[in-house]
C-alpha cells in the first residue's frame, strides 16, 4: 500500500471515481479535491431531466452527497478554481471564492476537470436570454429565468443529445419549441436516415425543427430574441439555448507544459497518464482511447469518464489498469424514442480504412403476436472483407429494451466478434421481450445475405 | 452448389431452420419435411400467451403459414409420422393419417422431431381433466376444456417456466391457481433466493404455492380432480396441468442405430452430425453443446433449436459451420416480473471443477432520480481462481430491460470474459435507462470487492 497524497482537480464523473478507487484499493491515501463549484458528484446528463419537471428536487441528481463523499475519505474544496500545475513543485495552486490563492501539493494529481460548452463566435451570443447547459449552475440560471420570465417560447440551436433532450423538456414545461439545426439531419451521431425518425417524433410532438438552418447572429426582438439564419431566415422566441457540442478544458493542463492532442484534449496513454509524471487526466478534458480505431480520439460521455477516472485513481496508487477503450456507444430517450448506437458508422468507418456495409432492418421488438410489439429500425455496420462488425444504431419505442440490445452488440465489437458470430451468440427469448433470433441477430443475418457471403 | 434432395423431420424451430438455410445456400435442394400435426413453424413458447387470452387468433403464433413455407420450397408433408429411418437405403418411412406408408428418399437427412412432455408415473395421471401442454394441438384440447368446462380452479404441478407462465395465464383467465412444486423453491432453474422474489409476485397475484410438495397421485372427487402429496395434503381444483418437463424424442433415431447420450438425446458432434454418416439432428431431441463447459449437455430451447437447426442445414448444403454452443440464456415474463439467466448457476459451477462465487446485488434498473425507476436483482457468478465470469440471474420490473440486460452477460461468457473485463465494457447509459455504470457492471464491481482483489 502505498502512502500517497491524491491532488484531484473536478468533482465531476472522472475526478470522484478516481478518488473513490484510489481510496477503496489504498485507504491510506489523503485526497484532496479541487472543485470549481459546489456540486461535486453531480449527475449532469440528468439536468434537462430537472428542467422538464420530471426530477422535482435538484439535490437528487446527486450521486452522492457532500457529507459521504467527505465519508469516503476525501477531503473537498469547494469553490476552488485551480489557477496553476506546478509539475517542478508537484503543486497545485487554486483560489478560493474569496480570491485567495491556496497549495496542494501532491505526490500524484488526477485532472478531472471536464470540458466547456461551445461558445459560437456569434454577434448576439452575450445577449440576456440564451443559455448554455452544462453545469451544475448553468441549469439554476435556465429554472430561475423559467420561473421568473415565464418564457413561452425557446429556440434551441443544436440537435445533439442536449438539444433534442432539451426539445423535449421544454414541450413537458408548455413552451413552443424550434430546433435550428446546421446540419441536414437531427441527432447527427446518428444517419439520416434513422435521424429521420427522431424527426419526425419530435414534429409529432410538436417541435418544429429547420434542418441545414446556419445562424447567423441573434438579435434582441423586443423582450425576445431572434435567430437569424445567413439565409435571412428569422425565428422568434422568447428565450434561446445553444447546444452545439462541446471542447476539452484544457487550458490549465496546456499551461504546465501538459501535452493536449485531438480538439484540444489532453494527451493520455491507455493507463491516463499525461506526459508529465505523476499526473494523470480523465474525462471530458481527455482524450479518448478508441477501441475499434486503436487509437485517441475525443468522445466525451459520462460512462467514459467513471471509466478513465477508476482507472487513473487505480493507477495513482501503484495499480497497473490499463482503459480497454471506448466504442463510443450512447443511447437518448427522445419523448416515446430510444436511439442508441454503438462502434462506427458507414462513413466514419470509411473515413479510418475500412470497407463499411451498412444494412437497415426493421423488426419488431417480440413476436408481434404478443400485445405492444413494436417496431424498431436497427442499421448494422460491418466490414465487408472481414466480415468484422463495426457498430450499430438502433431507433426503436421507449421500454422496448433498445438500449441494452445496443449493448449486446458493444459487447460484441469490444471482443473483435463478427458479424457471423453475432448471430451465434445465446441471447435471452421470450414471446413478450423478444424472438428467437433477436432483433440484432436478424439485422446480422440480413447483413450477410446482403454482402453475398453466408452468415 | 449441391443437388441435394433434403428430408426433415419435424416442423417445428429446428426442422424449419434447417430448411429454410439448405434452400438459402443452395436453392435446388429438394426439401421434403414430414411433420406429425399440421402446424409446422408455431412459436409453441407463445401457446400460453394463447391460453391466457392475450394472444386472440392462435393462427398469428405461425411465424410462417403452410403457405409462406411453401413458397420458400419446402415440401410439406403434415399428418405424417416418421415410423423408421433406415442408413443403408438413405429413406425414411412415415405414415399418414390414414395409416399409409409412405418412403421418402434422403442425401441428407435433419432429424428435428423435438421433445415429449415428461409423464410422470402417477395414478390419475391419465384421468380427464389432466393435462400437458407442449404442441399445438395440447393447447386446443387445454382451451376446448375451459371453454366447455368453464372451470374455475387449476392445480399446476411443476414450477418450471411452462408452469410459471400459465400460473400467469390462467390468473388471468380468472381461474383460481394452485402450484405445486417438489423442490424447496419455484423457477429451480434460478437460485432459490431468487426463486423467493418470483414466489413472492407470485402470491401477490394471488397464486397459491406449495414447495416441497411430492405429488403421489391424481384422484377424481366428484366432477373435480385431487391432487394428492406423499404426506397426505391435498389439492382439489377442476383442472391439473402437468408441467414437469420434456425429454428428448429419440426413439425413431435409437431405432435406426443413431446413438443416444445425455438425458437420451440423440448424440451430435459441433456440425450437428449424428454417427450415421449424412444424418444430422438439431433442436429439442438432440444434445446440447456447451459453450462453457466444452461438452455437451441438455438443455433444450427454441432459441438453440433455431441455431442448431440453422447449421444443420448449412452443412447439409456442403458447408462447414460448427454450433457454437449454448450459454443456458433464457428469460420468463411472470405477471410484472421478468425473470433471465445466463452461463452456470453456484451449484452447477461447483459441480464442473469451477471455484464459484457468487454475489447478489440489488440496484435500480436506472437512475434513481427519474421518475419510474425500479430495484432490480442480480446474483453473478465468477471463478474465484481466474476471475472468469461464469453466470448471472436478474430478476426486475417487466419493462426494465432485464432480459436484454442478460445478453451482455451472454455475450461477455461467449467470449471467455473476465468479471473486470466486463466492467470495462462501454455499454449504453441515459438516465432514463441505465446508471453510468450499467447495473451488471456494479454487480461485477461488488463481485471483485467480494473476491478480495482489485475489479
């Protein structure tokens, strides 16, 4: 065992699960935690969930409180903005509320500090009425102007996952909804052809959503506010949220001579170390080892960011863990809609050498001949010389087991499986939840007949 | 491509995926398929959904119409028992429902003819009013009797899933339902911790369950029927269904020199060969390759009769494919309860030279701060030695994604998994479905913390 001071900057996914394994494998060691605000351990993919009412109690979205986070053995400081690595002096230097500067020192440092909303460079972009949403705080600023301005209208700009959550949270609060999206398709993570799908759920629900809308600037319209496209197309509301991704914080890590590589991420080896001894990062202001591509990309998710956190906090205290990598696999509730994916899509397979087949089935979730079947729309992606699978996306009714079937398919990619051994596998049957090949093994099976080689 | 004149016996999974996948890959065979009734391709794990009345047209548990079947080249030969194979001629003889005989000339022969309900030796087991259910025809003369009998009471002797289901299904119907079962808990398949929470919904819905209650006979009393235990307790009710289990059908192979093996199946190497050269069998008459164990065993379902029967036909048609074997996936729908396992159970484990240990966990299907979350059971199963995965039962809310849930287990143990290697899978996460880390990841966390050494 191994005594050990533990600096960990952010109290978000990566900085708290590093902190808790660093302490469940070392007792031993002092952890003191740098927090920017006061929300250590706050569960942040659930924040459109508080704002469309669903979640009632903010408090709630914590996975922990502040009092058995402190249980655990780990020290916080709350707003505490950290100013300065000090690699030489294995020193972190943080200012406190008041502006008073503090030392950690440390034998070994986590960064964990996340990432930051993108800012477009937009004339209007400063204008009261348009949000962010990312943190903790970002969101008491959306309820507050809610509750005070009872606003009854939003433009959201950006169809990712926050947009299209947002979309929907913002139509269970009453308001009239536009999605301005620049590009061709919702929920682009996804193609167009299943985006197509969300379309038309969120039109169904009432959104009205502008595909390949380019804003141009927002503009004050009285007491609103309007998105001008640089087409001259204008949309009106009453108040607006810009959710267009996403960039590494890094600017800490760069400045203590920490290497930062794609978008801006902080470079990591597969055990979350940096360039710099003793100092690890983890999450959203890392890179992300990619376990199809075998090497870094960016894909900031909170399940990657528990991952890389344990690992580097196992790490920090003698362990040898490496990450197994990320197939960025994801899944969203948009109203009565689960979308998932999992690996790669045609294009970005193509785009890394492969030679991608993509084939769309629709089935139903069980055997139609049991109450409530659905239907759901699952394209799978597989390498035609290899017959390796590559990802899949599946569109399909919320409570159809959508999401864990993409995770039969992670589970697949993770161990290099093909597209022929997919369908070998021994998955769970039963009339009301499934049919004896699943849904997945039936997209694989017509995957095959239509690369011309038998399953 | 070969010309290949195919002969099936059996209609069922087994016989109509082997058909089907002989004609994909090689359209001129010649496929003749003797069946015993007249409903070939019946999901016949849909008959209780036909009997509780939520499935209305017994016609839709056809994945297939005689029609369907025989627009894909299919032969079909209904009404037909298969009374000898004879090698050295390369035929089968069946007769009709006249009792003619009738040869059919084989290449290559699929012998899927299925499994028979085991009939436990008892006097009053052939009394009107007792009944089995396993084909089709069983559930006419089960639904005949309570349409014309209007009975209001039933005795279900055996726990098992065809037992369970119809405990559901005749609750359902408003029967009053009584479940005997010989063993100490019900749904034996599951450990009996797990097994208490099924008992639980179980009486919830007001089931009455007896354990440990060894029947010894089955005895008229007045127009009902009593189901009598060795110490003497008795059961009276209007109707007893016998669902104690299956054995394989086998005689007809026996007969023709085919060899038999585990539990009396027919005997199959990996290409689902018997010892008589170009005759195969697959599905519920023949042995079961597992996947965990290297051997064969029993363990039939529909689901591994639709793989079997696949490969069989395959390689009837000259190719190569192997079973890749059975994990003992299956998932059970019981009232509000879903019930799934995978891979060996504690028990079993110990019994094949593994050094088992199992742990049970009980966490939220997904984040506790949406609305509508629910605790779900897992119990998994690893080897202490290796830190090989071996097992999982979940028991959780239907519409909680368990089943699915399992097929990650599945997919991990096909792949000769670890219980750390499946905590680093990047599975699905969206607050509304899952946690961060996906309910079985914490199970194989609390797993490694159990085994003393680090996930």
């Amino acid at each position: 065992m191994i005594k050990n001071k533990l600096v960990v900057i952010g109290g978000s996914d990566a900085g708290i699960s590093a902190s808790l394994r660093a302490r469940e494998l070392s007792p031993n060691t002092e952890v003191a935690m740098i927090l920017a605000d006061r929300y250590p351990n706050f569960s942040i993919c659930g924040l459109p969930f508080y704002l469309s009412g669903e979640v009632t109690d903010w408090k709630t979205l914590a996975h922990r409180t502040a009092d058995e986070i402190e249980k655990q053995g780990i020290r916080l400081f709350p707003d505490h903005r950290a100013t300065a690595i000090i690699p030489d002096r294995k020193e972190v230097l943080a200012a406190d509320a008041e502006g008073r500067s503090k030392t950690f020192p440390y034998d070994r440092l986590v960064i964990g500090i996340g990432g930051v909303s993108l800012v477009p460079n937009l004339p209007g972009i400063d204008l009261p009425g348009v949000f962010f949403l990312r943190w903790v705080a970002d969101s008491f600023a959306f309820q507050e102007y809610l509750a005070s301005r009872r606003p009854k209208s939003i433009v959201i700009i950006g169809a990712g996952y926050i947009g299209m959550e947002m979309a929907d949270a913002m139509i269970r609060r009453g308001l009239s909804v536009s999605v301005v999206e620049f590009l061709p398709s919702v929920l682009t993570t996804f193609d167009p052809a299943l985006g197509g799908i969300v379309r038309t759920e969120l039109e169904q629900q009432g959104v009205q959503v502008f595909n390949g809308f380019a804003v141009e600037r927002i503009e004050p319209a009285g007491n609103r506010l309007s998105v001008r496209s640089v087409a001259a197309d204008i949309i009106t509301a009453d108040m607006v949220l810009v959710a267009v991704g996403s960039r590494p914080e890094s600017d800490l890590a760069r400045s203590a001579g920490i290497e930062t590589g794609v978008k801006g991420a902080i470079c990591v080896n597969r055990r979350m170390e940096t360039n710099i001894p003793h100092i690890y990062a983890a999450g959203d202001c890392a890179e992300t080892y990619h376990r199809l591509l075998g090497k870094n990309t960016y894909l900031p998710l909170g399940t990657t960011a528990h991952k890389q956190g344990r690992i580097a906090g196992e790490n920090t205290v003698g362990g040898n863990r490496e990450y197994s990598g990320t197939l960025g696999t994801q899944s969203v509730k948009i109203f009565n809609r689960v979308a998932a994916r999992t690996g790669l899509k045609d294009d970005e397979a193509l785009k890394e050498g492969f030679s991608p087949l993509s084939v769309d089935v629709e089935t139903w979730d069980h055997k139609a001949y049991y109450p409530h079947a659905k239907k759901m729309r699952i394209r799978i992606t597989g390498d035609k010389k290899t017959g390796k699978l590559l990802g899949a996306q599946i569109i399909g009714a919320y409570g159809a087991e959508v999401s864990k079937r993409i995770d039969t398919v992670a589970a697949a990619i993770h161990n290099g499986m093909t597209m022929e051994a997919l369908n070998d596998l021994d998955l769970a049957y039963t009339p009301p939840l499934s049919s004896p090949w699943d849904p997945v093994q039936m997209a694989a099976q017509a995957w095959s007949q239509a690369n011309g080689r038998p399953v």
